[in-house]
C-alpha cells in the first residue's frame, strides 16, 4: 500500500519559497541531494537516456543501414522503457491527482512517453509512411524531456526555474490572448468566408470576391504589339492556403501568422474597397500586436525580475528531491536514519555568515524575540553590535526618567 500511498515526510509537506531563502533549507536540500538525490536522478536520466537511444535510433537510422530485425528489437525495448517510466507517472496521479494536474510539466512527462510508446506499438503493425508525424512529434517530445533533466544542475536550473515560474505567473494572460485572437479569427471567418458553393477539384465561375478560384494567381498572355488579353492563359489552381478563411482552423492559424508579421492571408483584397476587413485589421494590430503584446513583454519582465533568484532554483530541486522520496525509495530507504536524520549540522564560514547576517539586519528581518539566546550568541560569535528598536525605548525611558531624578 505504501508504494502507492506513500507517507510524505516533512520536508514534502513544507516546500516553500520561505524555507529556502535561509541558509538552513539549502543545506537541507544539498544534504539530500548528496546522500541520495543525485544518484537516483542519475539512474532516472540513463534510463531516460536508453528510452531516447532506442526510439531515436529507430526512427532516425535510414532503412538501409539498420536490419529491420534490430529495428523491432529497438521498438519493443522502447515501449518496455516507455511503459516503467510511465508507471512512475501513474504513481504520482494516483497520490495526488490534483496537484498532478496542476503542474504542466506532469502533462508534459505523459506525452514524452506515451507518444513513442504508442508509435513503436503502430510501427511494428504497420508500414513507416503511415507514422512519419507520430516519429516527429516523439522526437521533438523525447529531446525536450531531455533537456528539462538538466534542470537540477544548478547552472542551467537557474534558468528552468524561470521559465517554470514565469510561464505559471502569465498563464491566465496568455488565456486571454488566445480568446481574443480566436474571436478576430471568429470575425475574419466570417467576414472573407466564400458565399457560394465551390470546389477545389472544378473551376467555379462567379462574382464571389472570396472564392479561392477568383483570387488564385492567374497568368495571361502578352501579345507582340504589348497588349494583355484579358483571358486569363493559365490559372494556378487554389488550394486551402489560397484564401484562408474557408476553415475555421486555418483562419486561426492566419491570425497567428498575422501575429508574428506574415499579413499574406489578408493581402487577397483591396482594402480600398473593403473597408470592413480594414477596419478589422486596424483593431487587431492596435489591440493585439501593439497593446496587449507590448503588455504582455512587460509582464515577462516583471515575472523574470520576480523570479530571478536562486530560491526558484531551491524549490525546484526540493521538488525533484520530493518526487525522488516519495516514488522512487523503496519504503524501508524511507525510515533509514543516516539519509532522514532528525538533525543536520552544517558549517559555514565565518565571513559569509557576517555578511547574511548583516544584510538582514538592514532589511529590517532581524527578530530579536524569536530565539533570543540563540541570536545573542550568534551576534557575540561574529561581532556583530545590533541595537534594535526596543532596546533604543528603553534607553529613551531610561535617560526621561534620569532628567525627572535631576528635576526633583
């Protein structure tokens, strides 16, 4: 029962941004990280690792230079890797649904592996023409999961710890954007939508002005004498990208082309004459592209401002390390007493020890009342002379009760 319910320890229960920007949650992570942590996030990355080698080796390796019996053995070893490391996954939904949901990234770790899981299932039942997007898609998943294990590594994790952050601060932003991107697309659809019946197969003559046969390029022939006729010589024949409005998804994939600067889905029409695709394109350059974009730039520069500590670093490897105690030590790992000790003794230099001290001192976070022999010793120990706003009262009634002595 344990190993599906596993009882969290204290540490799992009290991650938070406090604890670690003192020096005493850091020494506790790097304690656990270097009795434990990194040799079982080491043995998590290699199989990792052989999941990736034997799908990419799979799907990479021309035909020609790879025996199709070496093939099938890669494809079924990926899906045996595929299937332990998903287990670990199920594990973690099981223990806590909600919270599984919650981190995108869980999601994420799902369709790393249940992708080429389920394209080395399709490919030994099937041809490879038929699978081409699933082994692209695996791939890309499979090489970023990758990447993401360097986030405990404290040089890169820096910056994970950013992205993670910033990107759960301006989810709810990106929300909106996407609302409103999807009904200009709305609007778009409508507004440049074919009226009449045509097909790409047949060439439809009428007077539709969003017809894809009436603005696909057409060519016409150039007479000695310099005069054009007016029949058209050759038509290219329109396709789903000739006006992008037929679909629905298509006009959202032009809005977002408009988006990053590519306006050829909208440059079909004169404006002159249609002044209801203008206006629509003056409302989504001014809302979307210079106001909500340029709001959206400064709240990622107040987000990675906010975030751009080691203390989102420290959280998350107190995360990786929680993932690690809870479903990855067996439970009898668990209780051994030389990796969950009840107290740690760290050191630390006398300098840097001075230094912390004093810089919370002038952040106004030093408090007397909490441990009072404890810090007086301390600051004795660094030579530290510390008078706070008490001790400066009672030296204040002090002296007023020594004026009223000489009064009297």
């Amino acid at each position: 029962m344990e190993l599906y319910k596993p009882q969290p320890s204290p540490f799992v229960k009290t991650i938070n941004r406090d604890i670690y920007k003192t020096w005493n949650g850091e020494s506790l992570i790097n304690f656990k990280w270097n009795t434990y942590g990194k040799y079982f996030y080491a043995l998590i990355w290699i199989g990792f690792i052989a999941l990736l080698g034997c799908f990419t080796a799979a799907a990479t390796i021309p035909q020609q230079y790879i025996d199709e019996d070496v093939r099938k053995q890669l494809l079924i070893t990926t899906i045996i890797l595929g299937f332990i490391h998903l287990s670990f996954e199920v594990r973690q939904f099981i223990y806590d649904a909600r919270k599984w949901i919650r981190d995108i990234w869980n999601i994420f770790d799902v369709i790393a592996y249940i992708l080429p899981i389920y394209t080395s299932i399709i490919w030994l039942q099937s041809s490879e023409i038929n699978i081409i997007p699933l082994l692209s898609f695996s791939c890309l998943f499979l090489d970023i999961k990758f990447l993401l294990f360097f986030r405990a590594i404290e040089y890169f994790g820096v910056y994970f710890a950013i992205i993670i952050s910033v990107a759960k601060e301006i989810i709810s932003f990106l929300v909106v954007l996407l609302i409103i991107i999807i009904s200009f697309a709305h609007a778009f659809y409508i507004l440049l939508s074919p009226r009449s019946q045509f097909s790409f197969e047949e060439r439809t003559n009428n007077d539709d002005p969003y017809n894809p046969w009436n603005i696909a390029s057409t060519y016409n022939q150039v007479f000695e004498n310099g005069t054009i006729d007016s029949n058209s010589y050759i038509i290219q024949p329109p396709d789903g990208n000739t006006n992008m409005f037929v679909d629905f998804r298509t006009a959202m994939f032009a809005m977002y082309l408009y988006l990053t600067g590519d306006s050829s889905a909208l440059s079909n029409w004169p404006y002159i004459n249609n002044s209801s695709l203008a206006i629509l394109i003056v409302l989504f350059s001014l809302l979307i592209v210079v106001y909500l974009m340029n709001l959206f730039i400064g709240l990622l520069n107040n987000a990675i401002e906010k975030n751009n500590d080691r203390v989102s670093y420290l959280v998350l490897k107190a995360e990786i390390l929680a993932e690690i105690e809870l479903f990855y030590l067996l439970p009898h790992q668990r209780r051994w007493e030389s990796w969950f000790p009840e107290v740690i003794h760290y050191y630390a230099n006398v300098d840097k020890a001075r230094e912390k001290v004093k810089e919370i001192i002038d952040n106004g976070e030093w408090d007397n009342t909490v441990f009072p022999k404890l810090k007086k010793n301390l600051m004795k120990k660094l030579n530290i002379q510390f008078t706070d706003d008490i001790s400066l009262k009672h030296i204040l009634i002090e002296i007023q009760e020594m004026k009223q002595k000489l009064q009297v």
